[in-house]
C-alpha cells in the first residue's frame, strides 16, 4: 500500500484501483461472451445490428477503464511511494497498451462505419499513451 503520510489520497486512489482491476475483469467477459453472440447472431441472421453493437461499446468501455488505469498509474509514480515508481509506471505501460488494444478492437468492429466511439476510443488511448511521458 501507498504511504498515506506521503500521499494522503493513497487510500481513495487504492480503492478506485481495485474497483477498476474487478470492472475490467467483468469487461475481459464480457467481451468474449459478446463476440460468441454476435457470431450467433450472424449465424441466425438475427439482430446482428444489436450484437454487433455490443462488440463496439464493451471494447470502448475497456478503453475507458484503462484510460482511467493510465491516469491512476501517473499519478501514483508522481505523489506514491518512490519506491514503488516503477511498479506505477509499468502499470500505465500496461494501461497504454490495452487502451490501444481495446480502441484497435472498436475499430475493426465498427468497420468502414464513421462513428464518434471510434474517435473517443482513441482519443483516450493517444491521452492514456501521453502520461507516460
């Protein structure tokens, strides 16, 4: 755990951590159930507007869950424990990438289709990127 005494907030920024890492975990599911969906439902040809919808916004929700990550993480290697800096730092590492790979996944869902998820997914994945430098 983060020293309160250095950082006061260590507590509040541990606790949003933890509801995100348990978000994301339901999302990585959510994920995959919605894809097994969407090929049923191209299968049936059935509500493939509705399932495939849903392969757009769990992945941008992801996107925003690691984006979120991605800000906790710099803020943790500025105002944490020094000596947890690079456990912070590899954190947003991680956060980055799968903010780029989940905004990667909206667009290859969305396909030639011109939608503001797309430029949101990766607007948050360029800004969850910026913090690491």
């Amino acid at each position: 755990m983060l020293s309160t005494k250095q950082w006061p907030e260590a507590v509040e920024i541990h606790a949003r951590a933890e509801r995100l890492r348990l978000h994301s975990e339901d999302l990585v599911e959510k994920d995959s159930l919605a894809y097994l969906a969407y090929v049923d439902a191209v299968r049936a040809d059935r509500d493939v507007a509705g399932a495939q919808s849903t392969t757009i916004e769990i992945p941008l929700e992801i996107v925003r869950a690691a984006a979120e990550v991605a800000a906790l993480a710099e803020l943790s290697a500025s105002l944490g424990n020094p000596k947890l800096r690079a456990d912070a730092v590899v954190a947003g590492m991680l956060a980055s990438a799968a903010a780029d790979s989940a905004a990667f996944l909206v667009g290859v869902n969305l396909g030639d289709s011109a939608d503001a998820r797309l430029e949101e997914a990766r607007r948050l994945a360029v800004e969850a990127s910026a913090r690491l430098r």
